[in-house]
C-alpha cells in the first residue's frame, strides 16, 4: 500500500515526447520545473501522479543477460546514488521511451520525471522516482468575466483523474531489481506491451498478491476451458464452482491446496482434471502456482467483479446465482420446445 499524505516533490521535469510513427521528434524542456512557489499546483501533482495506483500488484526491473541490462533499471539507481542529475537522466529516459514508441496507436504527449521523498510504501519510507505520459487532451469549459457580462470559451488540457501511463520506483529491494509499480489506463493488447516490457523491463514481483491473482486466474480458466458446459457441467455448477472458489479465499487469511480440493472441489475426478488443467496453466502462462501462500485480500478484491454468477437466458433474463445450487433445476418444456429453469425460494424481497 501506497501513503503519499507526507510526500515531497523535491525535483520535477517535462519534456514533450512526438509521435514516433508520424515522424515527430521531442522537445527537451532547457530546466527543471519550478513549481515550489504555487503549493496548489503541487498538491494537484500528487494527486495527479499517485492515485491511479491503488492495487497492490508489484513489479521488479528485470533482463535476461542480467539487471545491469536493463537500461531503466540502470537510469534509475544513477538517480537514487545521485551520480547523475535528474534532468540529465531524465533526457536518457525519455530517448529511450522514444525509441520503443513503434506502434502506431502510441501518441504523443507530455512526458514527466520527478524525484519524490519520504513516500511510505508498505509501510516504509524510501524515496521513490515517477515516470509519467499523458497523452491524452480534453476540452474545457471557461467561464470569465469581461465588461461586467460573463462570458464562455474553451481551453485544452490535462484531466488530472485520468493518468495516462505512469510508473513508480521505490528505492527499495535494489538487489530484486526494485520496488516498482506501473500502469497503462490507454492501450490494451500488444502495444500496451511496450510500456511495461519493452520501455521499462518490468517482470511481476513474486509476493503473494502475485500468487494470489495467479491462482484465481487459474480458477476461473479451469471453469472456462475445462468444467464446463462441452464436458456436461450445466452452467449452475459452473456458476456454484466459482461461487465457492471465491468465497474460500474472501474468508481465509492462508490458502491450502489440500483444503481448496477438499471444500471447493470436492469430486475426486474433478480433482484430477483440475490438477491437470493447473499443470497446463502454469506451462502455458510461464507462472507459478503455489500450493500454499499468504492470500492477499487486495488481489481477491480485484478479481472478485471478474467472477460472473450470472445465469444469462436468451436476452430476456439475467438469473443471479449466490448459493444454494440445490434449489435450481433445469428441463425441457416439449410442448414449447424450449429449455426452462425451475427456482425454489422460501422469502420473496
């Protein structure tokens, strides 16, 4: 967790970084940015860059030939020994932004680098260094005063709720290849890629939000690909699997294999092909499943709203399915030719 609350923005730059696929270049800002003299502008700022993080998800600097490799990784420990200024590095990394902006769908825009001090992250205070793009501009509306009349007009800028891409580096854990927390709230798919793996370098940090968020994953895929309806599991068993895989890990501090077969699982055959399906996620997905680990109550939090219990008829009803599998029913109505689910209930709300 994230507490910005006594943070202080010791040094801060802008350059504006072009569209590489149109042929645009950057524009290097000549100074640092002074903002200290307006304490507004800072407080936006903070807010600006640090609360679109709020999961707990972690990531490290990462290289095949090794950390040194990795060129933000090697930038960022300059700054936190103080070899290189700030504005010097930053003129490095926004090269090297540049240089990795090949897809098309990755506009222009804004390009931020700031040194912040006592940042508390999970408790300890560390310094920490951001790296941010907006890319983004929205119009707003201005309402001004001429003559004695109020007047309208226009005015493009930035939406501070909405941080485009952004990264923080807590110097911390230097060793693993830092503390670092990232986001991409614009691209999807494979140019949202380059962002955190071909910019930055950035592999997940193996705590247990990380085993957490794996093994629901793995959960939910095992009911999509496996436990379903080409095996013959109506879709109430499927909806009830994922009712119970989810509610074990919202009520339980520590998870266990062993115990999730027992409660969750239950059939010995199914058991069997979950094992199975489990070995070809870990394979396929190049992640590792634990058998036992701290849960994170975060990464629960974050996938509950993945984990549809919804019976969806035709585009007529939406049956919402919590508990209680034994009160539905399902047939064929031969005189309509149509299926039909059967629903006991003892209270009506």
């Amino acid at each position: 967790m994230i507490d910005n609350s006594q943070l202080n923005i010791e040094s801060l730059v802008v350059h504006q970084i072009g569209c590489r696929a149109e042929g645009e270049n950057i524009r290097y800002s000549k100074s640092l940015l002074n903002f200290h003299d307006d304490e507004s502008v800072e407080d936006v700022l903070k807010q600006y860059f640090f609360k679109p993080f709020k999961t707990e998800a972690y990531f490290n600097f990462d290289h095949p030939e090794g950390l040194e490799k990795n060129v933000a990784y090697s930038l960022a420990q300059k700054v936190f020994d103080g070899s290189q200024s700030l504005y010097d590095v930053s003129i490095e990394v926004a090269n090297l932004l540049y240089q990795h902006s090949n897809h098309p769908k990755i506009r222009g825009g804004e390009f931020y680098m700031g040194l912040f001090r006592n940042v508390v992250v999970d408790g300890e205070v560390v310094d920490a260094l951001g790296i941010f793009k907006s890319e983004n501009k929205e119009t707003f509306l201005k309402v001004f005063l001429k003559d004695q009349n109020f007047e309208l007009g226009t005015q493009e800028g930035i939406n501070i709720k909405k941080l485009d891409k952004g990264c923080i580096i807590f110097n911390t854990e230097r060793e693993a290849g830092y503390k670092v927390c990232s986001v991409d709230n614009l691209n999807k798919g494979n140019e949202a890629r380059f962002w955190s793996e071909d910019f930055l370098g950035l592999k997940p940090r193996e705590d247990n939000y990380y085993f957490t968020n794996n093994y629901l994953q793995m959960c939910k895929g095992f009911v999509g690909e496996v436990f379903n309806e080409e095996n013959d599991v109506p879709r109430p068993d499927q909806i009830e699997f994922l009712n119970r895989s989810m509610d074990f890990f919202d009520k339980r501090d520590n998870f266990s294999e062993k115990e999730f077969e027992r409660e969750v699982i239950r059939q010995p055959e199914v058991v069997d092909a979950f094992q199975d399906y489990k070995n070809f996620f870990e394979l396929e997905k190049d992640v590792p499943l634990k058998e036992d680990f701290d849960i994170s109550q975060s990464a629960v939090k974050g996938e509950k709203r993945n984990f549809k219990s919804v019976l969806k008829l035709d585009k007529n009803f939406h049956v919402y399915v919590h508990g209680k599998r034994q009160y539905i029913e399902k047939g064929f109505d031969n005189t309509k030719g149509l299926n039909f689910y059967k629903l006991y209930y003892e209270v009506e709300h």
